[in-house]
C-alpha cells in the first residue's frame, strides 16, 4: 500500500496546540500519552536503523523508528502480522461465526466517564451470554469458545462501543467427549442472545453504579442521582439491542485474512484522510445507516482530533481477549481435545496455512531482489542529529 499523502501527525502538528489549550482541562495523562507518540513516530526524535537485504546485501539509508504505540495510525501493520502469526496454530479446522455486540448510543457517556468499568462489563456481558445460551441443552448443549475484539468507534469518529467476536461453529460436548456441530444458519437464535445481552449489561451496570464505581462527573454528573440513573436505564430494558451475526469464516486460512482487519485497528487509519487546510479535515466514511454508502465528511481540525483521542483506552487495557475454550488458562488443552474430536473433517479443510512463515515475519522486502530485509545497525537520536 502507498504511504498516503496526510497523516494524523500533519493535522497534530498543525493544530495540536490549539486543541490542547481548547481541551487541557479535560485530556487525560494517557490521551496526552498517545498525542506525543503520534508526533514522534518515525521522526528523528526516536532514533533510526539502517537496513540490509539479507540476500543482496543492498543497503538502505536511514529509517526512523516507530513508536509502537497501539492507537498510532502508523505502527499496526507489524503488530498485526505478529498477533496473527500466533494464532494461526490456535484455530480448529472448521467454520466461524462472525458476531457484533453493540451497547445503545445512550449509554455512551459512561464509556466516556469510566471507560475501563464500561469495557470490562462489555466483555463480561457478552462472553457470559455467549457461554450461557450455548449450554442451553435447547440451543447447542455444549461449551464454546470466543475471541472478542473491542472497538470504541464508528465511521464518523463518534463514539460507537461494540464487540467483534469470532466464534467457531460448534462446541464441546459437556462430558468432553464429542464435538457438537451447529445445525443451524448461526450458532445460536439471536433473538435469545439479545435478550441475555442487554439483561445482563443493565443489570451488571446497575451493581456498578450501586457500588458507586461509575464516575458520574462531567458529562455524566446528572446521573449520580439514583433516580435519573434508572430513568435513563429503564426504557433500554424494553428497547431491541443489537446483536449481528453472519457466517463470515471457512478455514484457517480464511479466518486469519478475516481477523486481518478488525484485530488492530483503529479509530481512523491514514489512508482516509482526503484533504486539510490547516483548519478542516476531510475524511472519507461509510454510511452504515444508508447500506454502507461511501461518503466525505469534513471537520473542523479540532473536533477531528477531539473524537480521534475519544478511542484512546486506558493504560493496561486487554482489547482482544480469549472465553470460554479459548481462555488462556485452558487453551492449549482444550484446543488440542478438539482437534483430536474433529475427525471427521477433510484434510482440505485441516489443512495449515501454505503461507511460508518467513514471509509472514518479514514485511519489508527488498526492492531490488525482494528479499527480506533486517536491522543492520541502530542510531540514536543524538546521531541522526549531528549526522
């Protein structure tokens, strides 16, 4: 993919001094954080290597380093490569779903004013409604398991909290020895999923703010009041959550293209940036509401960055995670009992990944010969200067 010709660090560089005066009061240290690794990535200031192809021995000028940080526009495309590597021996040779958890546009201002509470109750609802209606003995009758990935945003910018969970087509059965195919379109009824989705998220938000865990200052202030708290709560009880679900996912192969795009995103990449005047940005979107209709939306330069730095996630904070089969802590044994179940799969579709795993480790070729390139020395910042 060509290097786009705008980059979130332009319009930082433009106009971040007049957002952070606009909004000191209210940024947070780890927002601060991100704003002044997103300045320095790939700038001087963080030092540089010079590379070599390990084939030709073409050697390149000086490249400046990255800075790693996961909400930079720029430094996903390594850490992607590498998480999916990982999981390519972890998938089970057979179908996944495809599932989005959504939270309802009016709760939002919690995820502004206690994201980390907000998140953690998120995963908890879904992973919990995913495991328990799958042991329903009218559903499935058996354990499943789930990655769950979190995104905070919409096309726009704008706050839009939801799940991406991926989850293979069947499940253990409860005396471990049998692996339950799904005989229906989708795993389990959505509907059922819905329901169990939105009780548990209301009911798990209450006890929060029971225990007096939830800030309500700010924008939530209003809510410290028992009673505007339930008034706002008490019609998404009866409201239609939404729950989407398609078969999206064959094989591994297919799987870990698919995980592709949703593990390390972020709020907006580069490559939709259209155009700045140095006091509006331009961005290109898809209307999701009108069939995913490709659309421009233009910013004032210090809204566009004041919804960038919404996504910004508290520090520590675990946005792909593992449930139920797929926990940590019994993954590498439950995914072997299934794999040893799943006998009756074709070699076709058990079949690994032809990718050759030095291709997926190398993602800067040379240009002359297309080998892989590697470090061949490391320079600070105080040499690039005085070079």
């Amino acid at each position: 993919m060509s290097k786009p010709a705008l980059e979130v660090a332009d319009i930082l560089r433009a106009q971040g001094s007049r957002f952070l005066e606009r909004y000191q009061h209210s940024i947070s240290y780890q927002q601060l954080k991100v704003y002044r690794a997103v300045l320095a990535c790939r700038t001087a200031s963080l030092g540089g290597h010079l590379d070599v192809c390990s084939n030709c021995g073409m050697e390149t000028g000086v490249s400046f380093n990255s800075c790693r940080n996961r909400h930079c526009p720029k430094c996903q495309a390594r850490a992607r490569e590498q998480w999916l590597e990982a999981r390519q021996q972890e998938l089970l040779p057979i179908g996944y779903f495809h599932v989005v958890f959504t939270v309802p546009h009016e709760l939002n201002v919690f995820a502004l004013t206690s994201p980390r509470q907000f998140y953690d109750l998120l995963f908890a609802a879904t992973s919990q409604t995913l495991i328990e209606v799958a042991r329903n003995p009218e559903r499935l009758g058996g354990d499943i398991g789930a990655l769950a990935i979190l995104h905070t945003w919409g096309q726009n910018l704008l706050l839009h909290p939801h799940l991406h969970c991926v989850v293979p087509a069947g499940g253990l059965s409860p005396d471990r020895t049998r692996w339950i195919h799904t005989q229906r379109r989708f795993l389990l009824p959505l509907d059922v999923l819905r329901e169990v989705f939105r009780g548990k998220f209301l009911d798990g938000l209450r006890r929060l703010h029971k225990k007096g865990r939830l800030c309500c200052q700010g924008p939530a202030a209003q809510y410290r009041d028992r009673k505007m708290f339930l008034r706002l709560i008490g019609p998404l009880y009866r409201s239609r959550w939404v729950v989407y679900a398609r078969k999206a996912m064959g094989g591994p192969d297919q799987v870990l293209r698919y995980l592709g795009r949703y593990t390390h995103r972020i709020a907006i990449s580069n490559h939709r940036l259209l155009a700045f005047d140095q006091e509006h940005v331009t961005f290109r979107w898809k209307d999701y509401a009108h069939g995913g209709k490709q659309r421009t939306m233009k910013l004032a330069a210090r809204e566009f960055l004041r919804r960038f730095f919404l996504h910004v996630l508290p520090k520590g904070f675990v946005r792909i995670r593992h449930f139920g089969l797929l926990a940590n802590r019994f993954r590498h044994h439950n995914l072997a009992l299934a794999k040893s179940l799943l006998t009756d799969i074709t070699s076709a579709e058990a079949e690994p990944s032809s990718q050759d795993p030095q291709q997926q480790k190398t993602l800067w070729h040379c240009p002359r010969c297309g080998g892989p390139m590697c470090v061949a020395r490391r320079l600070s910042a105080l040499e690039i200067n005085s070079s």
